[in-house]
C-alpha cells in the first residue's frame, strides 16, 4: 500500500490512517485520500471496531437458533450424500451458480452470515468471475485445501450446481475464513466484507495470470491530483480501487437525488483551504490546495458503495435511508465531464454498463438484514436471493430498494454491482 500523500495536511492524514488502520495490511486496493476524509469513512472504522468488540446484546437478537440450524443441515447433508458422483465428472465451466438448470440455489444462514451469503452469490453469478475461479490450481495437502478460500468456494460453486436442494451449506467455507480471522456471529459491514474476500481471494490466487484477470475484472484505476492555487504546482499519483465509495450528501449536507448526482459529487474538485490546506514545496509554507481525482480505466464489473452511514448532530451514527433511484443502463460519458477523465477515446467508449447485482441492507447500523437481489447473466432474469430462500423478482422488486426515509427496516441498497455492456 503506498503512503499517504505528504502534501495532504495532518487532519486528512489521521482520518486516512484510522481508516486505513482496519485494513488487511496486505491490501492492495489503495484508498483515495480525498474522499475518505469526511466522518462516514471513520464510520465505517468504528463499525468495524464494534464488529469486533461491542454490540454484544444486539448480536444475541439475530443470532439463528443453533438447533433449527443444525437440524436443517443434517437433513441437507442426508441429502446430499445420496447423490451419485460420477468420477470423470468435470462442472461446466463457464456458468454461474443460479445459470445451471435454469433454477437458483440458496445458502443457509449458519450463524449471522446473510451478509456472507449474499457476497458469495454476488461473486457466484458472475459467470466471469467463475471462469477464472475454475482454473484456480488445487492445494496439495488436506491441510492447505480447508485455508485456501478460491478453493473452498470453489467447492462451494460445484455444490450448489450440482445438487437437488433448494439450498446448501457454506459451511467448509465458513471455518476456512475463520482461519483468516473472519469470523461468524458478527454483524459486519458488506463494503468492508467484500473487500476483505476479494483480498483473500487475490493473496490465495498462485497463478500470476489469474491474479491479473481477477484485478482486471473488478479494479478501478484513477489517478489523484493536487495542485498548489498559488504557484499552480502539481503532484499526480495513480491509485487503484475495488470500488467508487460514493456519498449520498452533497459538501452541503442536502441530499443528492439519483446516482448519477452522487458519481458527479465524488469526481468533483475539492478545495483545501483554512486548517485543510498543505504544505507547498515550491512556495515553502502552507497553501490552499485544489483536490482532483481523473476517472482513468473502468473494469469489467464495476462496484459502487453508497455510503449511507454518517454522523448525525448529537454524534451518533445513522442510516441514511432516504431513496436513492439507480439506473439498468449507466454510461459514464454521459455523466462525468472530459476534465474529470484521464482516459484514451477507445477506453471511454467502453464505459457503459448495465446493473448486475444489488446487495441491500434492511435495519440499523447497530443489527440488521442484507439480501442480493442478482440478474442472471444467461437468462436475464432477475432473483432475490435471502439466504437459502430463493425467488424470481422483476424489476419494480429491485426498485424497492431505492431506500425511503419512513421505513425504517426498508432495504435500500448498499452495493450496486455493473457489467460492462458488449460492443455492438
């Protein structure tokens, strides 16, 4: 992870450093120092601070009962050890997990993992995404097999494809994550979740090509700017992301009215100035700054984090539930301006994308629900998956998730996942 930029002033630093403090330090995806200094990005800290440490008594109202759990299970693996398994069987190669059969297969809840579940369904009907999970090598021993994450889902991919039942267990999977500290029974935020998977996923990955088809198909690439309003110097850094954590309020604090709103807010310049100012080499003190980030490469599947959690006045953290309408067809040409760019015309004309995935989160940010509504990229149509209960929804059910301000376990979306349309 490269350091924070220099020229950004102490109080940006801090922020950034809290941040970036409940990272894996093996993360390659690198923040950007400009947006994550508002206080929704310490939300996020302090929400994975009480992950780990506190809400002990809100956990205890959604903890699933162990015995219903346990029950459920032992009838599906009754099930399943019934089937017969040819040994020259190899799965197909290419489709996702709800495209086999023409029906979708769910995940049992097995301690708090609906926000797991609904990653992994995400990842899992990504018929790009399975591609490279297929040529992923096999682990050697037994011992690497049950810590080795591509694997283990892996494992899971083919169990949902091949068997009978409504849903399956993701239980191997589940202990080999809790081998890498990502533990079940924890209410965790699905951006930070997610983050955390793709990074185990790209660290486990052996294949140097498979590590760069995975960074391809899910890496934003932008490149930083920070120019002196007094001298006009300029420091440029490119970094990478895994996602565009976009805000829901404007500098304001009014709330922006579609998606497209929110993308224009996180690519418009920002002024430095007062006790954010930085420190200027050429003039040799502190000096207003303007803050730029320049859209560079686009990948094939685009995820944007609306950042709904925020500090209210009396200091608490709140949900922004208010509706947020997103669109099926998104073209970043049409959104953002040439100055906001940095990419060739050939690189532009691919950024134009159609909606795959919503994961949406129903509650507070104390305890709550997360659900996937996913399109299914063979039949296109659309599924909710809630667990291990599965459903074909149209669009008007997707839209429900926009989010209104008067329900107040509404889903509204959180994670907007889209695909990269094909040229005509």
């Amino acid at each position: 992870m490269q350091p924070v930029n220099p020229l950004v002033s102490s109080a940006h630093k801090d922020a950034l450093l809290l941040w970036m403090g409940f990272q894996n330090p093996e993360c390659l995806v690198k923040p950007l120092s400009r947006r994550h200094t508002d206080p929704s990005v310490i939300v996020h800290a302090m929400l994975l601070m009480s992950h780990r440490g506190g809400h002990q008594e809100s956990k205890k109202k959604l903890e699933i009962s162990p015995s219903e759990t346990m029950k459920a299970e032992e009838e599906n693996y009754k099930e399943e050890a019934k089937e017969p398994k040819s040994e020259d069987w190899r799965p197909p190669s290419v489709f996702g997990a709800a495209d086999l059969k023409n029906r979708a297969v769910g995940l049992y809840n097995i301690g708090q993992t609906c926000c797991l579940n609904s990653l992994l369904q995400v990842f899992l009907m990504n018929i790009h995404f399975t591609k490279i999970l297929r040529r992923i090598s096999v682990p050697v021993c037994a011992t690497q097999k049950k810590k080795n994450v591509p694997y283990q889902m892996l494992l899971l991919l083919e169990k949902m494809q091949c068997g009978k039942q409504k849903a399956v267990s993701p239980r191997e999977l589940v202990l080999c994550l809790e081998a890498h500290r990502v533990t079940m029974f924890v209410q965790y935020d699905a951006a930070q979740l997610f983050l955390t998977l793709w990074n185990l996923l790209k660290k486990q990955m052996k294949n140097p090509e498979l590590v760069e088809k995975l960074s391809d198909l899910y890496t934003i690439s932008v490149q930083e700017h920070l120019a002196c309003q007094i001298c006009s110097s300029e420091t440029k850094r490119n970094s990478s992301m895994l996602s565009l954590p976009v805000p829901l309020l404007d500098s304001d604090s009014s709330m922006l009215k579609t998606l497209e709103k929110c993308l224009q807010c996180f690519f418009r310049p920002e002024e430095l100035t007062g006790h954010n100012m930085c420190f200027c080499e050429h003039c040799g003190k502190k000096t207003p700054f303007q803050q730029s980030v320049k859209l560079v490469h686009l990948p094939q599947t685009l995820t944007i984090h609306l950042k709904r959690f925020c500090f209210g006045r009396s200091a608490y953290i709140h949900k922004i539930s208010n509706c947020l309408p997103f669109p099926q067809d998104l073209d970043f040409n049409a959104v953002l301006t040439e100055q906001q760019c940095q990419a060739y015309d050939n690189e532009k004309a691919a950024w134009r994308y159609e909606l795959f995935a919503v994961v949406a989160h129903s509650g507070t940010t104390s305890y709550g629900h997360y659900c996937a509504y996913i399109r299914s990229l063979t039949e296109c149509k659309w599924y909710c998956f809630n667990d291990s209960f599965v459903e074909q929804v149209s669009w008007d059910d997707v839209k429900s998730t926009y989010g209104h301000s008067d329900l107040y376990w509404g889903q509204t979306a959180y994670l907007l996942f889209y695909m990269k349309k094909q040229p005509q």
